[in-house]
C-alpha cells in the first residue's frame, strides 16, 4: 500500500478501543479455512463479535490501513465495522474485531433485488479502492453480509494492493459468479440462479448445464399438462450479447470495466411473473401500520402479545411482501428477516426497504430449506443461522399440510428449530370449517384439528395458548419455551 507511518495519534485512536480476547472463548468458523491472511472466529463472550486473526506476514499491511485512517474510508464504502483489538493465546500476529450481523443469508436465498444490491455494493467497493491504490481479490459473493437491506462486506482478509492481475480475476469472478445469475433471474430462471450461486467449486460457465442455458435457452410452445415446459436451443450467445450491450470485455482499463458492470447492474429488470403469490391482498390492503384502529383481530391480538416484551430479533416465515415484518419494527424489533417462497413478492418487499438496516428478505422453503453447502458443508443450515426471540408463521400452516404434504410433527418441529431457548412461536392456525381449507380436506386428513396441532406445538414449547384471529374461525396459536 505504500503507507507505512508511525504510531500517528490516528493510530492511537484506533487503539483506544482495543479489547481483551482470550482463546478460550474463541471457536473456528469452518468456513474461513482457505483465507491465506489469516482465520476467523467466532467469540462466545458477552461482546459477540467475530475476531480475525491476521497472520504474522499481514501485519504491517493491515496496521498501515488502520494507522493511516485508510479504514474510514471503508466504512463509508461498506465495510462491517472493524477496530483493532488485542489478544491472549494465540499465534503472533494482528486481531481484527468486526462487528456482528443479526442473520446470515447466503446470495442462493436472495432475491433478484437482493441480488442487485450486493452486486452493486462489490462493485462499487472495487472501484473506489483502486483510487486508493488498494483491490479487493475475491469477486464472489460468500464475502456478503446483509445488514437489514444494507450489503456489508466482511472479509477484510480479501484486500490488498491494487495489482492488475488481481483486478483482472475479480473481475472474472464478478462476471461469471454475480452478473451470470443475476442475468438468469432476468430471464425468470430462480431455481437455475440458486444452483449456480450455491456451488462454491466451479465458476457457473464452466458447468456444461449451466453454460447450455447461457448460451440462448429459451422456452418454447406447452408441454404435458399445458405447462411451458419444452426447451431450445437457439444458437443465440444472450448472456454474451446481454454483456456486449454494456461494452464488458471490450473496456481499456479495470476502472471502466467496473463502471460498465456497475451500468449492467443497474439497468436489469426482473421478468414480471404472475405468481400465486405476487397479488395476493395481504395485510397492507386493508390495514396501516402507524393506525391501529385498521388493525383487524389477528393484529390486535399479535401486538398484544408482544408489548410487553418486544422482542429484539424476528423470522417472519411466509412474509409474503414484508407488512408484518414492518409492524414489527414499527412495534421496537430490532432485526427482522423476512422469509418466502415467492420470488415476486420478495422483489417487492426488498426495493421497498433498500435503505433499512433492519429489515432484510431472502427465500426460503420450510418444506425443502436450503442444505448446509461450501467446503466441507461449511456453509450452514439455516436453522443454525437464523435463532430469533420471535418466530412468526401466518398463514402458512395450511399450505404446508395441503400443498407441500407436511404433516403437525414435522411443521412443529422445523418452526421450533428457529425459536431461541427463551423464545417465542406465533403460528397461525387455519381450521378445517375455514372457507379455503374445507375445500382441501379429504377423509385422509381426519388428523387436521385444532387438538392436534396444538399437542404437537406442546412438545417443543412448555406453554401454548390459543387466541382470536382474523377471519373467524382463524386463530394464533401463542407458543413459549
């Protein structure tokens, strides 16, 4: 970096803060074992951060950007906060404490806005730190973490002095593993996208199946059962001709090949689709968030039991467009992540919140969750990520028993997952004399009563209560560990 200084009074300040972290109470995270500056962990004590341990042969870079107020700057860009801390017990080197993000979601489980943002958010990095004399050497997007809708890049270890060879490969990076499955989610291709965001082996157009759909597969005429379902092939490069269109690959320097991914970025618009789900009448057309006297029974009844004890993180499953997520926040809830199985809604609830720090939205499936994947399935679960004081499922019991063949065992035990150990569930219950369930139910399902589900809730939590909902004959079931 070329920014060697002594022990400025910028430096000092950066040590005013510095932190006592003993080994003890320090764990590996399993997904850092191929960072060449160093390894992460995770701290069990009461700060909560994460520590970065900077080899020995990184030292002198990283204390330079720290000493010569360099990390500022990165703050600004997006950067997690970091500050220098010291430590017991550990090899020599630099400790680096960042500060922890409420959830982890992985780039499979965002949406095409969510997508979009991060995509941005490293793009832009990359291009004001080569103003600095400084590149970042990773173009994937595992080195994400949102905060609410806000991207925050935690990987410290990946900067490094601006080489051109470097910014050469991230952007290789950036193209294949960013830009590729954000182009298939234009062309209404999600499932594809999840795949090729989730493989952390092989850069997607190196994948045969995946170059196949780069290379022009569009859907043509109806299949069985009148579905679009039949395939070609149309001889047509589009990613290739979707890249040219911004000029990518034709560029005289890595500082205009960044504005042209930037510009690519900026200009996609996601395939409309009219989902199940995408005009469903939700809560928001007939209720406001800031006039409780719109609230109907269910919200009357969820707010009165949260008052109290308003809880400071929140999974909101089947959040549809996000406005219980939002009441939440509204009602005090510092962290709410928002869950769906519909692509279209979470677009909309994603560009409604672009600025929110703590609200964020991603898929997810109750029934087919994402699978711990990486190294190594160093990528966890999300039940291991997602621990909240507040669960919420509503509306969504029904359609998990009649739709996605779920019985109340598995339901109970995959929502109690996600609850902490003095959490609470709020699942919405939807009896069988219900307008859209009694067109559901068959002799097979003489096991879909109130009961029975809440029997089931009863073995994972020690108290469940049952209170009004909206419509009638609707309840909420109010489930505490």
């Amino acid at each position: 970096m070329g920014v060697r200084v002594d022990e400025s009074d910028t430096f000092m300040k950066a040590n005013d803060s510095m932190t006592a972290i003993h080994s003890d109470l320090l764990s590996p995270v399993r997904s850092s074992v191929v960072d060449l500056n160093g390894r992460l962990y995770e701290s069990r004590d009461e700060t909560g951060d994460f520590v970065r341990k900077i080899n020995g042969s990184s030292e002198g870079f990283f204390r330079d950007l720290f000493a010569s107020g360099v990390h500022e700057k990165l703050f600004e860009m997006g950067f997690v906060e970091t500050r220098i801390s010291e430590e017991h017990g550990l090899q020599d080197g630099l400790t680096l404490l960042h500060k922890r993000l409420p959830f982890v979601t992985y780039a499979c489980e965002w949406p095409g806005e969510g997508l979009r943002a991060a995509i941005l958010s490293m793009a832009k990095i990359q291009r004001s730190l080569l103003d600095l004399g400084l590149c970042l050497k990773d173009g994937h997007l595992w080195n994400l973490v949102f905060e609410g809708a806000v991207p925050r890049f935690v990987d410290w270890g990946s900067i490094a002095t601006k080489d051109l060879q470097v910014v050469q490969a991230f952007t290789n990076e950036l193209v294949q593993r960013c830009l590729f499955p954000l182009w298939l989610k234009t062309e209404g291709l999600n499932w594809i996208a999840g795949h090729a965001l989730r493989d952390v082996h092989h850069l997607p157009l190196d994948v045969p199946e995946l170059a196949y759909f780069a290379s022009g597969v569009k859907s043509k005429g109806r299949g069985w059962f009148g579905r679009k379902s039949k395939l070609r092939l149309d001889g047509t490069p589009s990613f290739e001709k979707w890249l040219g269109s911004f000029r990518l690959g034709s560029s005289s320097s890595p500082e205009q090949e960044l504005d042209s991914i930037i510009r690519a970025t900026e200009s996609v618009s996601f395939l409309p689709r009219d989902t199940e789900w995408a005009s469903y009448a939700g809560a928001e057309s007939t209720q406001s968030i800031k006039d409780p006297t719109t609230w109907n029974q269910k919200t009357k009844s969820l707010v009165d039991e949260l008052v109290v004890n308003v809880p400071n993180k929140v999974v909101d499953i089947g959040c549809n467009r996000g406005w219980y997520s939002q009441l939440m926040t509204h009602i005090g809830a510092n962290y709410v992540l928002g869950l769906d199985i519909d692509e279209a809604s979470l677009n909309t609830a994603f560009k409604g919140s672009q600025d929110d720090e703590k609200i964020h939205y991603s898929h997810f499936d109750l029934a087919n969750p994402t699978p711990a994947h990486g190294l190594a399935a160093s990528y966890p679960s999300p039940e291991k990520r997602w621990k909240a004081d507040l669960v919420l499922a509503l509306a969504v019991t029904h359609h998990l028993v009649f739709k996605r063949g779920m019985n109340f065992t598995l339901i109970a035990e995959s929502l109690a997952a996600f609850v902490d150990q003095s959490g609470k569930l709020v699942v919405e219950f939807v009896p069988s004399d219900d307008v859209h369930v009694k067109n559901w139910m068959t002799p097979d399902h003489h096991w879909y009563t109130l009961d029975n589900f809440v029997d089931s809730m009863s073995r994972h939590f020690g108290s469940v209560r049952v209170v009004d909902a909206f419509p009638a004959p609707r309840v909420l079931c109010i489930c505490d560990r």
